[in-house]
C-alpha cells in the first residue's frame, strides 16, 4: 500500500485543510475533508459523484494528508454515517500504532488524544462479562466492567485478583457481550494496569490497551459493535 503524498506545514488549528485518504480491503481509496477531531475518533466529508460506501466496523487504512511529516496508515473502521446533500459523512474510530505514534512530532500530539477516547458505560440491557488472566491463558479472574473505550477500560476488582495479578506487565482481558446482535459477541485484549486505588472493598483499576498486541479481526469487530450501540443508546 502506497503512502500518499503530504503537503504543506499543518496548523493544528485549521483542521479543515486537512485530507484524509480512506481505503478499504479491496484497495479502492476516497479521499475526503477532515472536519472533526475527537479523542480516538475523527469525522471525514466526502463529496462528489462517487461516494465511499463502508460499512460500520469495516476494517480500514486512513492516511492523513497535510501534516509536515509522512505518517503510516492508522487503522480504523467506520463508526458513524450521515448522508449531506451532494456528499456523504463518516466517524472513523482509528487505532494509534507504535509506528505511527514514533513518528509523529511532539507538537502535532494535539491531534491523537489517546487517552481520551469516549468511554461508554455498560447497562442492564447491555452487560459485559469480564475475564483477567495472563497472556498464556493459564488463570482466569472475573472483573466488573466500569467503562470501556477502543484504548483502554475501567474495572473494578476484588484485593484476591490484585494480589494475583499485580506483578504482570500485561494482562490478557476477555470481554464478552452476551446480548450483543450477530454472531459474534466477544473480543480477547491485552493492556497494561495504568492505574490502582481502592474503592471500598475493591480496586479500581485504569487499564491501556496495549497497542503493539493488536485486536483480533472478529474481537474488534465486536468491540465497536458494543461502543457504538452504546454510543446511541447514551445519545
């Protein structure tokens, strides 16, 4: 995959300047206006005779055109469309990778909040079932969801878990759906505990997704399934 050429020195205050190319797995690439930023998610304007047409949770590449640097291709997957007249709107939720992340300058670093991606919360209507373990699967330790994003979750934890856990560097994290719509209703994770404090009885814990230990296909897919229902829902 090529990476298309960059332009002029970027304002991060003038986001409208700003290009993104979008392209899916069969290769075919859209170029659109950028419009929006949020933590972990970015809002793209398409215009034209012939409009991209990805559906939610697709697997896709975005390049970033008009930054004073060449930067990789993030992947995302579209979250949110709206239909403009004469053109076509879409929220991506991108993943930031080692190598993108090493490669963009400090100053630019306004633009890829990490750590502030929306964080949704689970309801009775949409629960999430939580396992802890290490990365070889050998142990298996229930939690309660408080929050989850596309970068990290929050969860609460007995002292039996943290006395078990605390020493490894990343932890495995299975999340499961249960009454999430399609065939598939779980994603296995990995994350590093950025965060410890007590809260009553339990631990609160603030857990990153480990950004070098990507998702599965199918466990992502179920992930922004989950994000965005709730997204909705809190709409």
């Amino acid at each position: 995959m090529s990476q298309p050429e960059q332009n002029s020195q970027f304002d991060p205050n003038a986001l409208s300047g700003v290009i993104v190319a979008v392209q899916g797995s069969d290769k075919l690439s859209y170029e659109g206006t950028l419009v929006h930023f949020t933590g972990g998610t970015l809002k793209v304007q398409f215009w034209g005779d012939v409009l991209p047409a990805f559906g939610l949770t697709q697997p896709l590449s975005i390049f970033i055109k008009g930054l004073n640097v060449a930067l990789p291709a993030l992947p995302a997957c579209a979250m949110e469309r709206n239909e403009l007249p004469g053109g076509r709107a879409y929220r991506f939720a991108y993943t930031l990778t080692p190598e993108f992340q090493g490669l963009v300058p400090e100053d630019l670093w306004i633009l890829f909040p990490s750590r502030a991606s929306h964080r949704v919360k689970p309801t009775l209507d949409a629960p999430v079932e939580v396992l802890l373990g290490t990365m070889d699967g050998e142990v298996d330790f229930g939690a309660e969801l408080v929050d989850v994003s596309t970068s990290g979750v929050g969860l609460l934890v007995e002292r039996d878990t943290e006395l078990a856990l605390h020493a490894l560097p990343v932890l495995r994290i299975q999340l499961t759906f249960p009454k999430l719509p399609g065939n598939e209703n779980q994603a296995t994770v990995f994350g590093q505990v950025m965060y410890r404090r007590m809260d009553g009885p339990k631990l609160r814990w603030g857990v990153s997704f480990d950004l070098e230990l990507e998702l599965e296909t199918v466990g992502q897919d179920a992930l922004i399934r989950y994000i965005v229902g709730q997204e909705q829902h809190e709409a």
